[in-house]
C-alpha cells in the first residue's frame, strides 16, 4: 500500500513538473510571437520611421524576454527529466519482481 501511495505521489509530481514545462514553453512561444507581431506592425505603419525606432528600442528587452524563457525550458527540462526517472523507479519498486524486469526492458 505504502508503495502505491509513493508512485501516485510520483506521479502527481511528474505531472505537475509537465504542467510547469508546458506554460515555460508557452510563454517563450509568446515572446516570439510578439516579435513577430511587433515586426508586421513596424511594417505596416504609415509613420515608419517612429515604429522603427520604437521597435528597435523595445527590441533588447524582448530578446531578454525570449533568453529567459529559454533558460527556464532548460532548468524545467531537467526537472522533467528527475521527475520521470524518480516515477520510473516509484513504478518498478511497486511491481512484483518478475514484472519489474519486464518493465525495465520496456523504457
């Protein structure tokens, strides 16, 4: 029972990670879209001078935008990574030993 209760709290930790890697990713995939908006804007503009020099201005601090949301994708890359292996062994430890080998040959 006690091994039950270890790999669902893996398991919930695993998932939490992964919810955590998922808004990480998103952020940075906002980031980059709002480069991408404020580039088709700078286009767009009747003023283009003011927009240029706006978004060459604004521009660093998005770039800063984007590295640190790279940096946390790494950091929480090797999260997930812990957390899995940590589920893995929760999950091994709780099957009978014959199973375990064959779960072990599965990964």
């Amino acid at each position: 029972m006690q091994r039950e209760r270890e790999l669902l709290d893996r398991a919930q930790a695993l998932m939490a990670v992964l919810r955590r890697e998922t808004s990480v990713r998103l952020t940075r995939r906002n980031a980059e879209a709002r480069i991408v908006g404020a580039e088709r804007a700078v286009l767009a503009s009747n003023d283009s001078d003011k927009a240029v020099e706006g978004f060459v201005n604004w521009l660093p601090e998005a770039r800063g935008a984007i590295e640190k949301a790279r940096r946390a994708e790494r950091e929480v890359a090797i999260d997930v990574a812990v957390a899995y292996h940590v589920f893995v062994l929760a999950r091994n430890a709780s099957l009978p030993s014959d199973e375990c080998e064959e779960g072990a040959n599965s990964l």
